[in-house]
C-alpha cells in the first residue's frame, strides 16, 4: 500500500505515514495500490487501474463550492472561515487570531483581518484562488 498524500510505501495497518505525517488514506496525488502520481479528481489510476480511495469530502461530492467560499470570506473573512471552508487550516487560525486580537489593539487587526477576508473572498469569486487544500479545483 502507498501513501495517497506523499507516495512513500506505507504498511496495511499503518495509521500515519512516516514520510509525510498523515493518514496515508486521506491525500489526493498517489495511489494507494501503485504508488503513481495521479490527478486529484481521478476515479481510477492510469497505470494499474485500481479504483483510487476517496476521502469523506468526496462522498459529499467532494468538490467546495466557489460561491459559498467567496461569500464567507466577504462577509465572514476576518475569522477565517471561508480558509476553514477550503480546509486551509493555518491561515484560518492566522485570520482568526488577528481578528479577535482587536478586542485588545482598538479594532486595528480585526480591520487588517477583515480588508484581508474581503480580498481573498474577490479573489476566490474571480478565480484567482480556484483550488481547496486538497488541491481540487472549486465548484461554480
């Protein structure tokens, strides 16, 4: 079995893969019977053609919504929730933080945090940010 995130040989029973540190399930770019590079929206591998393991968000159709994520982030921006949306964790807590951090500067980084989510929502409904964090494009 290879990990779906890095491609490294990973054992049946593993719960995290040693070389990237996740779940060996959960990425999009390898498959898992081969080990090949594969395009992050295939149902099959092209070189064995062995049904590639989809994660939890792509039972739910798997792909994020282009409109929803360019509206939290116009509206919603200054907590992040529209990079929680797109499973951009890091930034999310960036945004968050600065947004709540104006509690104690007068308003000064939640109006940084909120210029900041009001681009990136123009951006996101312009296609400038097409992708999630799984690296699938979004949904018109």
């Amino acid at each position: 079995m290879y990990c779906r995130n890095c491609g490294k040989e990973v054992s049946e029973q593993a719960v995290i893969c040693i070389g990237c540190g996740a779940p060996p399930a959960n990425g999009r770019k390898f498959c898992q019977n081969c080990g090949v590079e594969t395009d992050p929206i295939a149902e099959f591998c092209v070189k064995c053609g062995a049904a590639l393991a989809r994660g939890a968000a792509a039972g739910l159709g798997g792909r994020k919504s282009k409109l929803a994520a360019g509206l939290l982030g116009i509206f919603l921006g200054w907590l992040g929730i529209h990079r929680f949306y797109l499973g951009y964790t890091g930034i999310a807590v960036a945004q968050l933080v600065l947004g709540l951090a104006g509690f104690f500067t007068c308003g000064i980084t939640t109006i940084a945090a909120s210029i900041w989510g009001l681009v990136e929502g123009i951006m996101i409904l312009t296609g400038s940010i097409s992708k999630d964090a799984q690296g699938l494009p979004l949904a018109d």
